[in-house]
C-alpha cells in the first residue's frame, strides 16, 4: 500500500480541523479543553483510505503560542494543505506556517481557500492571488494546486479528497537505517508502552529491536500499527504506532529517536548553515523532528544572507547531515537552515568554515581531504550515514578518489600519509629494540589502538617488500632472523619470565606485548609448555610454573598447621597476593585428597 503524508497549516480558526473531518469524517479536537475552547490544542492524527492508497493526516494548531507544535507535526509532511479562510485571507500565522514549510523542505503546497459559503467567488480569487504571491517570496515551495471549498459543499470536498489521491510522497533515497522520531507516548493496561511517531527513513518490523538513541538502550517491537491495522512491518513515509517491551512509559519522550544500534553518535556541539542572518551568542530554541532543544548559537561566518553557525546545547543531539531545522527566538520563528556537521569537529575557525564550504556544496572529495590532513591517525567512516547521508560504500567510492591516503575498505577508515608513515615508524622501533620481535597486524593493531588491522597488514606487507621484514603465514620477523630457532628459544623466554615472577605471574598478553610477539604464537607457546606439565593454568589467564605452584601449595599448607584452617583472608595476607590469586591457588589446593573444604569455605586437613 502507498501511503503519504498531508499535514495542515493555516492561521488559527480558519478550518484546518473542520477540513479534516469534512474530508474523514474525524474529529481532530478530541480533548475537552479543544472542544470548549473551540480551537486544536495537540497535534491529531487520522487517515483516509482509497484502495491501495492511503493518505496520513496530520492536522497542526494554528495558535500563534503553539508553534512549537506545529514545527513537531511539519517536519514529517509529503505536502501540506495550506488553509486560508476567505473572510479573512493572510494573517501572522499563515505566514508563519508559510516559512516553516519553507525552512522544512515541505516543497508541495495545496492551497485550500474555506468558508467560500461566506464570500462571493471574486473574493475567493483575490485570497488566492494574495496567498500565492506572499508564496513566492519562498523560491522553495510551489502551489500545486488550489481549492475553493466549504464544509457545507460536499462537491467541492469531494474534488480535494480526490486530488489528494493523485499526491504521491515526496522522493527519499532508499535507507538501510531507520529513524523514527517519537511524537507521543503512552499505554494501555494489559498492552503496556505505545509510541506514535513519524518513520522519516527505513522500515521497522514487528519483533525486530531498535535502539532509543536518547536512552542508549535497545527495545523489543511487539507489534507495528498503520492507521489502525495491525501489520508485519512499516515502511517510510508512514505514520507508526510501536507497542514496546522492555520500557517504562517514564522512560521515553516526545522528539526521542529510535534507530539501528553503532550508527548515530549524540552531541552537545553541532555546525550548521542559518538561513539569514543571526545574532552572536543569541539563546535560542533549536527544533528538528518533533524535538526542541534550548541552545546557544554562535556565529561562525555570514555571507549573501547566510551564516555558518555553531548550535551548543545542554543535552546530547542525535542529528543528520542534511536535516532540517527551525530556530525559535522568543517564541518566534527567527528561521532555520540545515545541519551541516552533526558531530563535534575540533577545527581551527578558519578550516572549520572551509570544512562547512564542503558540506553545503556537499563536495565529499573536499570534506574527506580536509578530515584525513586533520585526523592524522584516520577518521571512520561507520558514521557516513549520520554525518554525510551516504551508505558505507557510497562513502568509500568517495575516500577512493583521494590521494595520497590510505583507505581500509573493510576497517572503514581513512588514513593520510603521514599517518601511514607514523605505523612504519612504529613497526620499525619494534624491530630495532627487540631483533626477536613476532609480529602480526593484529598485534600491532592491539598495541596503537588507532591502526586497523588493514592498515597494518598494509604496512607489514610494504616493509616485507622493502627487506626489513620476513612473513610467515600471517606472522612477520625481522629479515634474517630464522623464524624455526625463534619458535624454539620462545618457549624458553616464556617459562623464564612466569618462573621469575613467582606466585604472582603476570597475565599473558602482557607476557606477550613485553616480548613483541603476536597473541597466537604466545598461546602456542604457553601450550606446549601445559602439555609438557612445565606451567599449570590455574584459570583463563593464570599460568604459573609447576615449581612456583608446588611453593604455593606448600605454604598454604604450613598456614593450615599453624592457624588451623587456610582461607582467602589469611592466604593473602602470608602469601601476600591479590584475592585473585588467593583463590585460585585455594580452588587448586581443593583437588589434593587430604583437604577438605567447610561450608564457610575454610581449608582444613581430613
């Protein structure tokens, strides 16, 4: 079924509800406190269905105090019905919801001049050449269509209701992720959490997970619901209720974010394009999707009637490149723009507008060559979806067209040359301090932390190539070393190091880190050494020599002879070990015949 999403917008009491109902037959003011004041407090849902067509409605207020809701409903519309009532033509609000719809991307306007059964047919079309032409100061938005109707003229609802048939939503590229902004929440008794909420991108299925960005927290989808049915998944556009396991109603708010897990990162800094032109340090209300947000904008740059700005909040933002924005100032829309970097960038001021240049002309080669000189040690690319709208492979066709970097394609990450040059380095301060180092891209991976093992594979196969290394298998030593003999003498440095450190060994990663060998060839070695009964493994990363155990034991035992018993307590304190090693040495003592161990977990003599 297709579906898409109309949304109302018009001045307070020119008809907006009274359209909907006309056209649906619901009743959008459902709260008493709507019905005795005769105007729409909240935003209202319903739908009409024609086959396999199915149209959303999202009726908005039109009060000039509740623009914070409107902004809440707008940003998910396909199209907006544009309501002007013919006894009064443009006012504030109407032009306000005209900007909104501008600034939101809301591009196709059907304009729908009411109560034409209170004005002659001039009058209606002097509303509408007034409408249209305050329209095109909005080069954005276009008037698709215009109808004059009136609630008591069946006809003319009925030639708008069959109009809005032949809409289709607006094109959005396919999305492998999904974003839902939450714009309710609340529950029924036996069902439990219910969330309503716009699906802007991707599909959500019934018992699939999502992620609540905001929580860090991942919830169990019961059942998915389009405009009262039950169904086995949604796909975008589309209005969704989720009945939600896992959750406490208390838990989730309007303009939450649910998403796909390791793909969106949460902010308190963002950089942006302003429409306009906006005071430094001015406090302002950010809103995108159905979230609002107090923030302080800080003028980074202004040029031609735009500015580059930096938004700073109180609390985390999961943005978009690309999404959309309102600002509120003192309850006013003071404009908007679209967020260009949703993730903290530690730039200089003068590379940081240039980086944003990048972005607004969504040149990607240029933004990719300016992170790369700047995040030396590689920057990922497992967010491209957040930060630059495009799918993993989208992203590396792009960090393929650079030069002069290195690109792991199966790592997702960029590295400049510089930094390429700075794992050589390393490698080859391994190799000059320890002659006998082994070593593997996942060890050197391990040892820098900001090395993929691309890269390091990368790196170990170019010094192999130069004669400064030698692989084997996966395994690389330094040219000329015999990588047979060096096996060999491995076994031996592992069991001198463990029969020096006595009864407190060190773990074996760090045994083997010390030593410059890859984590396999130690296990390997620590292996043969079990097998021949040389080294005891007490646990996973406990080994200790069969001489250092026997030590062990035979000093707890003398603790049993002069206290009575041997516990935790006392064989810590005697042996002076950690509780870790305590234990351990006290489970091993409980394999020997001749001791028992009580209820209160003392050691004693049979």
């Amino acid at each position: 079924m297709s579906s898409i999403i109309i949304g109302t917008a018009g001045h307070i009491d020119h008809g907006k509800t009274a359209l909907i109902k006309a056209i649906n037959g619901f009743e959008g003011d459902r709260m008493e406190s709507e019905q005795e004041r005769g105007i729409t407090i909240d935003l209202s849902f319903s739908n009409l269905k024609s086959g396999d067509n199915n149209i959303a409605f999202v009726d908005v207020p039109g009060h000039e105090n509740l623009v914070k809701t409107m902004i809440s409903g707008a940003y998910a519309f396909d199209a907006a019905m544009l309501v002007v009532a013919s006894d009064d033509s443009l006012m504030p609000q109407t032009k306000e919801h005209i900007q909104i719809l501008s600034l939101l991307g809301v591009k196709s306007i059907i304009l729908c001049v009411t109560k034409c059964d209170l004005t002659p047919a001039s009058r209606h079309e002097e509303v509408e050449f007034e409408v249209k032409e305050y329209i095109s100061n909005f080069p954005n938005l276009e008037v698709l269509e215009t109808f004059f109707v009136s609630i008591k003229d069946d006809h003319s609802i009925a030639e708008l209701k069959n109009y809005l048939f032949t809409l289709s939503s607006k094109e959005r590229p396919e999305s492998f992720l999904v974003r839902y902004y939450i714009d309710r929440v609340f529950s029924f008794k036996g069902v439990g959490t219910i969330v309503t909420g716009s699906l802007i991108e991707g599909s959500i299925k019934k018992n699939e997970k999502l992620f609540c960005l905001n929580t860090n927290k991942l919830l169990q989808v019961r059942s998915v619901q389009i405009h009262d049915e039950f169904r086995d998944f949604a796909t975008s556009p589309n209005r969704v209720a989720l009945n939600l396991a896992n959750v406490k109603v208390s838990e989730l708010e309007k303009g939450y974010i649910l998403s796909k897990k390791g793909f969106f990162r949460g902010f308190k800094e963002i950089d942006a394009v302003f429409y306009g032109d906006i005071e430094h340090n001015s406090e302002v209300v950010f809103c995108a999707g159905s979230r609002q947000e107090a923030a302080k904008c800080l003028v980074l740059s202004q040029k031609d009637g735009n500015s580059f700005v930096t938004f700073k909040f109180d609390e985390e933002m999961f943005l978009k490149f690309d999404e959309p924005y309102v600002i509120l100032e003192n309850s006013r829309v003071k404009g908007g723009g679209k967020v260009l970097n949703p993730i903290s960038e530690p730039l200089k001021k003068a590379e940081k507008i240039g980086f944003l240049v990048t972005l607004l002309e969504k040149n990607f080669v240029k933004t990719f060559e300016i992170l790369a000189r700047n995040h030396r040690h590689g920057f990922g690319l497992i967010s491209s979806f957040q930060r630059f709208d495009l799918s993993h492979e989208e992203a590396l066709e792009v960090a393929l067209k650079l030069e002069n970097v290195f690109v792991d394609k199966a790592g997702l990450c960029v590295y400049d040359s510089a930094g390429v040059q700075d794992l050589k380095e390393v490698v080859k301060f391994i190799i000059s301090k320890n002659e006998y180092a082994v070593i593997s891209a996942n060890s050197i991976s391990l040892k820098t932390t900001w090395a993929t093992e691309g890269l390091t594979e990368h790196i170990l196969d170019a010094l192999t190539n130069e004669n400064i290394l030698e692989k084997n298998g996966s395994l690389y030593v330094k040219k000329g070393v015999s990588f047979e003999k060096l096996e060999e003498s491995l076994n031996e440095k592992i069991y001198s190091i463990l029969e020096n450190s006595g009864i407190t060994p060190d773990a074996p990663y760090n045994i083997y880190d010390d030593l410059d060998i890859d984590r396999s060839l130690g296990d390997n070695a620590l292996k043969a050494l079990t097998r021949a009964k040389k080294v005891i493994r007490l646990e996973h990363n406990l080994f200790v020599t069969a001489g250092n155990l026997n030590l062990a034991m035979k000093k707890i035992r003398d603790i049993i002879k002069n206290d009575g018993f041997a516990n935790v307590q006392n064989v810590k304190t005697e042996l002076d070990v950690s509780r870790k090693f305590a234990i351990s040495y006290l489970e091993y003592l409980d394999k020997f015949g001749d001791i028992k161990k009580l209820e209160n977990n003392n050691r004693v003599f049979l």
